[in-house]
C-alpha cells in the first residue's frame, strides 16, 4: 500500500508526460517511507470529458488519490501528502507552463475488513 491513482483532464497529455509524472509520483511515495516496495501501486488515467471553470481550454486539473490501510498517524499522511503533491507540481512545472492547473491530492483508509488481497508481488520480490 498505498494504491495513487493520478486522474487528470486529457489535456495535460498533450503538454505533459503522463508516464513521468507517474514515475515522479511513485518515487515520492518511496522516497517518503509510509509505503513498502511490494504495496505501491501507481497509475494514471485521463478524463476526456471535462469542463473547468468557464471553460478556458488552458484550464487543467490533476487529482492524486491515494488508499492506504488504516493506523497510520495523522502528521504521517500530511507529510506523504505534502511531499507527493510538491513532487508532481514540480515535475509538471518543469516541463511546461502552458496550462493553468487546479491541483488536488487525498488519501482514503480501505476497510481492510471488506478487501481481499493476494499480492504475489511481494513474494517475487523476496524470492530474489
């Protein structure tokens, strides 16, 4: 854990690479230490449609969603959170300023009592 899901209006993509920020964001989330190697799970997926404001087709926006198990400390995930959000800022400014971005990120608990999970990841990455 945790699961991020980067949500983003399509065009971010034609000024952006997706992939990067992708990249960008999972190495946040490492470099910070709430998840474990075999948990994280990050990928990205586009909004085609969208409407931002008054519609201004420079208006953009990416939404971060991160599920994590429950128990961790309240300053742990304001600190995750700080430290992905600044990350994929960063990625993004440093490519293009074309686009006027509405930036979000959040975490979600999963009820643990309603999941089920065979992460079979984590057993090949200790079997090496």
């Amino acid at each position: 854990m945790p699961h991020i899901t980067i949500e983003y209006s399509a065009n971010v993509a034609e000024h952006h690479d997706i992939d990067g920020l992708v990249e960008t964001v999972h190495e946040a989330a490492l470099d910070h230490g709430l998840p474990a190697l075999p948990g994280l799970r990050t990928r990205a997926v586009a909004r085609d449609s969208y409407r931002i404001a008054d519609g201004d087709p420079t208006f953009a926006f990416v939404v971060i969603h991160c599920r994590i198990a429950p128990g961790r400390p309240q300053d742990v995930k304001t600190a995750f959170l700080e430290q992905v959000l600044a990350a994929a800022e960063r990625r993004l400014d440093d490519e293009d300023d074309t686009l006027v971005v509405a930036w979000a990120i959040e975490i979600t608990e999963m009820n643990t009592e309603l999941r089920i999970n065979h992460n079979r990841v984590r057993t090949a990455i200790e079997s090496r």
